[in-house]
C-alpha cells in the first residue's frame, strides 16, 4: 500500500487489534510511538489512510473504483491489478504487500454483501451496497493469488449520443437501434464477457416510451435506464442453510403478472429462456435481454443449449426461437480495445425447422458499414 512501508502497517494493526476503541489518528501515532523511534505527523497520517482503506471501501483499490470511465477493476494477486476504462485491460501501479492483503479485502467485501467466503466456500459473486460487483476467488483454488473481480455502475445511463462519442455506435447504428425500440420488436444484444451488451441495452431502454412500464429481471442488479416508469427484481441466492433462493425463471413469471409493456431479462444465461421466449410468444411485444454469445450467428444454438437444461426438446426451442425473436445485436472489441457494435441479425427459419440468424447490417472498425442478405427481412419487420 503506497504511503507507508507494510512492515510498519503489520505492527501497528498487530498493536490495534489489542486494544478496543474507534479507529484515530491519536491511536496511530500512540501504536507507532510505542514502536520506538521518531513518529512524524506524515508518517501518522500515511499509515492511518492505509488503515481506514483497510476497513471502508475497497482499500487500495477504492481511487480506481472513482475514477470517471473505469467499468472493471480485476485483481491477479497481490502484485497485478488491471483496470478497463473500455479501451481494454490495463496493469496500473496499485500493488498489495501481500496475498493475504488480498484475501482480508475480499472477504470484508463479501461480508459486505452479505456473504460467507473462506476455505470452506473458497468462491463468492454478490452485488454490494453501491451496486459494485464483486466476484472473488481464494488462493491456492486461483492462482497467482486470490483474484478479485470488481464490475463498476455506472453513475448514469449512458445515451446513445455518449455511444457515438464513445465510438461504440455510428450514426446508422443509432438509427437502426432506436428504430428497433419504436418499431416494438423483440431483440437480444448478444457478445462475449465486457462487451458492454448492459451498456448497450440500458441506453436502448432509454429511449422507450415514457408511458410505457419496463419490469426487469436480473441476476445482479446492473440496467439502470433513464426511464420514468422502471420496476426492477433481482434474483437471490440461497443462504448458507441452502434455502431462500429466487431465481431468474421464478422472477421471469412474476414479472408477467406485474403489466409490463416491456419484459428485460438482464442477462438469459439459464433456463429463463424459456420463460423469456414463451411470453415473447404471448403478446409482449418489445421484449428484450442479453445473452452471451461469440457472434450473432451463435446465438440460437446458445437458446438451444439453454433451453435443453429444461427440458426442450430442438424442434420446439427453434418453433419458439422463430415466433419471439425478432433482431439480434452484437456487440464485440474492436482492434483498438474500444466496445463497437458489430453486427445486426435477423431469425430465419430453414426448411428443417432449424432457425438460423442472416447478417443484416454488418459494421467494421473504421465507422463503415455494409447491408448484408438480412437487411430486406430487417426492412420488413421495422415496417410491420
């Protein structure tokens, strides 16, 4: 921890945990002179900060948690701490004495959140008290050292203008997204780990009807649009007897007896699909999510992945496939780092039933686009 030696902050937090009282400047510099030899006010000072970081907020890493931009902080051990302010990774000076450090800091999160981490249950991933995500992993189970992972809200709803800026959309990539949410159809926003699909998505429902109610169902609350009417649920982990849980699916069917005139499913990564899917088919138009996919052309056998785990047989998955979904969006690292949108698909089904996903506008890196075969049927659902 930058700003005093760690030898000195072992013994003087050695020395505090001996004594009850609140964490203060005075009780520092009386533990420090305790230690013998000169105690300087900036010393004092230097190892009190370290201290309060070791209790409040995320310790060293809270300075990278506040810094405009950052949306992930990820922790590799003590020595190696990275951070993405959506240009892609990169390794900053932060650094811990040790892994032991890094483990006291994950497991204060976790307690945070209201959860248990430690030998026994070595893993934990939970939302904290700011909205911060934070997964984290114990060594000798990771290695080179217990890693932390730390997803960050943003402070606000990024619009489809901050995208432009941002270089994630171009002017015809805008259009095409808002004319998708006008035209009320059904679409998910496909791409890998950090693509920033949530992103896209939230700036998206921004721009639904102001009279409309969007009721979404997240794993960890993380949408957060600029929307008047916004009912949010969040699905709930057992605790540790093994009990109280609420999934995604169970969240899936609540919301449809709350009158949504927009169903969000945040992230589709279990058998909620099918939830997702069978209201999609039921009249609820304009219904939206993200899934995890490495190309739009992946995404229905991803559906067909999931939908399996519950009992769906292929035939049926594709049937639903074809009558609920309406677009595909994918987002995706352009050379640079930057999150570009890449791709706009449309479901066609073939002639055994199988739904493919035909490239209707493709975008490159550079700000160009190209229409592809898709692009008539694509003209013909935004026309109705």
């Amino acid at each position: 921890m930058s700003g005093a030696p760690a030898e000195l902050l072992d013994l003087v937090r050695d020395r505090l945990a001996h004594e009850a009282g609140t964490l203060t400047p005075h009780r520092v510099a009386e533990a420090l002179r305790s230690l013998g030899g000169p105690v300087g006010d900036a010393t004092v000072l230097a190892v009190h900060e370290a201290l309060v970081r070791e209790v409040i907020g995320a310790g060293p890493l809270e300075p990278l948690l506040r810094q405009p931009g950052v949306t992930d902080v990820l922790v590799n051990g003590p020595g190696a701490v990275y951070v993405d302010r959506g240009g892609g990774l990169e390794k900053v000076g932060v650094s811990f004495p040790d892994d032991e450090a890094v483990r006291r800091l994950a497991q204060r999160l976790a307690a945070a959140g209201g959860r248990r981490l430690d030998d026994a249950t070595p893993f934990v991933d939970v939302r904290l008290v700011d909205g911060t995500r934070l997964h984290a992993v114990l060594s000798p189970v990771a290695r080179p050292g217990t890693v932390v992972s730390l997803r960050v809200p943003s402070a606000r709803a990024l619009t489809l203008s901050d995208l432009l800026a941002a270089g994630t959309l171009t002017e015809v990539g805008a259009r095409l997204l808002a004319s998708v949410v006008e035209a009320r159809l059904a679409f998910l926003v496909s791409g890998g780990t950090g693509a920033g699909k949530t992103t896209l998505l939230a700036s998206v429902l921004s721009l639904v009807d102001p009279a409309e109610r969007l009721v979404l169902v997240e794993d960890a609350s993380e949408l957060r649009p600029d929307h008047p009417h916004v009912v949010g649920l969040e699905a709930r982990p057992a605790n540790l007897e093994g009990a109280g849980e609420v999934s995604v699916r169970t969240l899936v069917r609540q919301a449809l007896r709350m009158r949504p005139d927009r169903l969000v499913v945040g992230e589709v990564r279990d058998g909620s699909v099918t939830e997702l899917l069978a209201a999609l088919n039921t009249g609820h138009e304009g219904g939206c999510g993200t899934i995890h996919a490495n190309s739009a052309g992946d995404v229905p056998a991803r559906i067909e992945a999931l939908a399996l785990a519950s009992g769906w047989e292929r035939a049926a998955t594709h049937s639903q496939i074809a009558s609920a979904l309406d677009v595909v969006v994918h987002l995706a690292r352009a050379r640079d780092g930057r999150r570009v949108l890449r791709e706009v698909a449309v479901p066609r089904r073939g002639p055994d039933g199988v739904v493919g996903l035909v490239p209707a506008v493709e975008f490159d890196d550079d700000g160009g686009h190209r229409v592809r075969e898709g692009g008539e049927l694509l003209d013909h659902r935004l026309t109705g």
